[in-house]
C-alpha cells in the first residue's frame, strides 16, 4: 500500500472516531494493522496508527460501560468491580478485567461523564 493509501486511511478512521463510529473506525485501523505489519510504513505513521487503535478501543469500551452502568444504576447501590466485570462478560459478551474496567470507569468519572464515586473496590452507583 502506497503511503498516501495509508495516510487517507488513517484520516479516515479518526472521521470516523470523531463522529462515534467505533467500530468502523476500528475496522479500518486493523486492516491498517495488518498491512502495517507487512509494510515499511515511517514510524510517526505507525505511532499514530497504534495511537487511534488505542482511542478507539478505549472509547468503545467507555461507551459500552457507560451505557450499561445507567441500567445497572436503577437496580444497584453498588456493585464490586469483580462482579461488574463479570456481569459485563456474561451479559454484552464485553470481557474487562476488573482492573481495566475499574480504570476505564475512573476516566469516565474524572471527565463528569459519570456521576458515580468509587470506594476501595466498588463502585457507588447512588
């Protein structure tokens, strides 16, 4: 693939990522990955390549759990992060470490995203 090839591509996926299409960013960005892997791409381009994999990644999750954490919210005070993690699993077929999740739920918090606390290994979602 012709570095100009690449470099559309990659404009492409963050389009898509600034409009909250996730998965199409991320479908655009393996296939980058993939031919990345094969290819002799500057490493700025790959840097950023790997970069928006992340984002997207991170934003997909964030939404999931978002979305999913205001369901729980009208059931639940509080849920372990053990056990959040294992519902999400289950239920959305969404695997997270309690750890990474915990993380990810704390960036949400920190943004004003979400308005729960967390406190010691739950999550208080009253």
């Amino acid at each position: 693939m012709e570095t100009k090839e690449f470099i559309r591509l990659l404009t492409e996926a963050e389009e898509h990522i600034s409009q909250e299409n996730y998965i199409d960013a991320l479908n655009i960005l393996y296939k980058l990955k993939e031919i990345e892997i094969k290819g002799d791409f500057d490493t700025s381009l790959t840097h950023k390549l790997y970069q928006l994999i992340s984002n997207a990644e991170s934003l997909l999750n964030q939404k999931k759990i978002t979305k999913e954490l205001s369901e729980l919210a009208r059931d639940h005070k509080e849920i372990d992060f053990n056990s959040l993690s294992s519902h999400f699993k289950e239920t959305m077929e969404f695997d997270l470490k309690p750890e990474l999740l915990r993380r990810e739920i704390e960036l949400l918090i920190l943004r004003g995203i979400l308005p729960y606390k967390i406190q010691g290994n739950k999550l208080l979602l009253s």
